[in-house]
C-alpha cells in the first residue's frame, strides 16, 4: 500500500496544506470519500486538532459573539485562512454541543471497494460521528429493520453496535427507532397504515433468513460477542467495605 509517511522535503509543504484541506473539509460535509491512505493521514490530524479546538472552546466565556470566540481560539489558527471562520463557527456552535461528552473519538474510517480504473487504489470514507450523515447509523438501522420485519430478535454484535452509536447520540435511542422505520419504508417498500410489505421483490428478498437462526433468539444468543478463545467471566460486583472509625478521632 503506498504511504503519504515518507516524502520529498520540497513536497512537505503541499502535504501541509492537503492535510488543512481534508481537515477543513471533512468538518463542513462531515464525511468525505478519498483513499485510504489520505483517510488514515487526515484522522490523525482531525482527531488531535478537534479535541484541542474543543478544549480551548470550553475555556472561552461562553458569552462573546462568534468572532471573538474564533480569534480567542488558537487552535483554529491550524486551518486555511479562507476555512478558519466557516470551519470554526460551526465547530463552536454545532460541534460543541454534540460532543459535550466525549474527548475523542470525534471520526470513524468505513473501507470502500477499490476504485474504478487503471490504479484500483483502495478507497475509504472517513464521517464525523454522531451526525446526520453517518453512514453506519443508516446501515445498522437499516439491518434492525430487516430483523424486525423478518420476525427475528437483533443478534448481540448489532445490539452492540446500536448502544454503541445511541450512547452519546442526543435522544439516540428516539432518533435511531425513527431511521429504522424510514429504513422499513425505503428499503423494503413497508406500508405503514397497513403495516405489511406488499412489493413482491422486497418479499422475495426478506425470505433469505440468516444461515445461523440460533444467535437470533436461540440457544447461542447471549454468546456472539463473548471471547471463543479465552473463558473469560463477569466480574463480580465490588463489595462495600465498611471503614472502621478512627481512634484518634474524638467521640
């Protein structure tokens, strides 16, 4: 796989300002779609300069107009003159609130098929989390949906992954039941007054049950996401120890 790591010193600054891009751009589409090398280059760069633009945002008096806050914000001096307030506003009035509850963790890499051409070079999309374009949010919806309609429990890994992406999520759980009915209705032609599937090729294509039925509400479920290799158990829940009055305290 070829890798950005390693380049010429005239090139260094060109690598600079691609970095600056990427990043810029990834915060104002909050995904991109590029090669997997420049995916792995720009998370590096996004995570460090967002967790420290967040950081600086929250020592700032919360009650200056948006200019001030982006002067006062050294972080941002990292992006393009061109991107610093566009980037910043929306980092201090949209990134801020939705990442209250995390310091880091703010992108997530999903493998693409290589790309068409004489290259095949592998390609990636590199999101924001928690936003409306997340692309994992949709597929996993959309695979609860299909559980869902097929009668079948959700296995552990999708369960997992669903407390995964509703846990920081405002009202997660509320906007995640709503995208699986969207995902019902599009991707399965699902009638809501009705409540059945009247498309004869989404019939057809929910008659493919999972090959393995017992980690959906059979004999295996509970066991998916337990380790295979090692027997590993729950730890007991710690006991409260009762701390003995000191002597030296007066009665």
């Amino acid at each position: 796989m070829p890798s950005l790591q390693k380049f010429h010193a005239n090139v260094a600054r060109h690598v600079k300002s691609m970095d600056k891009n990427l990043t810029a751009n990834l915060i104002r589409h909050e995904y991109i779609v590029t090669t997997r090398t420049k995916a792995k280059r720009v998370q590096a760069k996004a995570e460090t300069f967002l967790a420290d633009a967040l950081h600086r945002n929250d020592k700032i008096a919360q009650d200056q107009p948006i200019n001030s806050k982006i002067v006062a914000n050294r972080a941002l001096n990292f992006l393009q003159p061109p991107d610093k307030f566009e980037v910043g506003s929306k980092i201090i009035q949209e990134l801020a609130p939705r990442y209250q509850q995390r310091r880091s963790g703010f992108t997530r890499i999903i493998k693409l098929e290589p790309r068409l051409g004489e290259d095949k070079a592998p390609m990636s999309v590199i999101e924001l989390v928690d936003s409306e374009y997340e692309i994992k949010f949709w597929y996993t919806a959309k695979i609860v949906a299909r559980l869902e309609l097929q009668g079948l429990k959700v296995d552990d890994i999708t369960q997992l992954n669903v407390q995964k992406l509703t846990k920081f999520r405002p009202e997660g759980e509320k906007e995640f039941a709503a995208a699986v009915e969207t995902c019902k209705v599009e991707f399965f032609k699902y009638d809501p007054e009705t409540q059945q599937v009247t498309d004869p090729e989404a019939l057809k294509n929910l008659e493919n049950l999972p090959v393995n039925l017992e980690y959906y509400g059979g004999d295996l479920s509970g066991s998916l996401v337990a380790s295979k290799r090692f027997k590993t158990q729950p730890r007991p829940e710690k006991e409260q120890a009762e701390i003995p009055v000191s002597p030296f305290v007066a009665k």
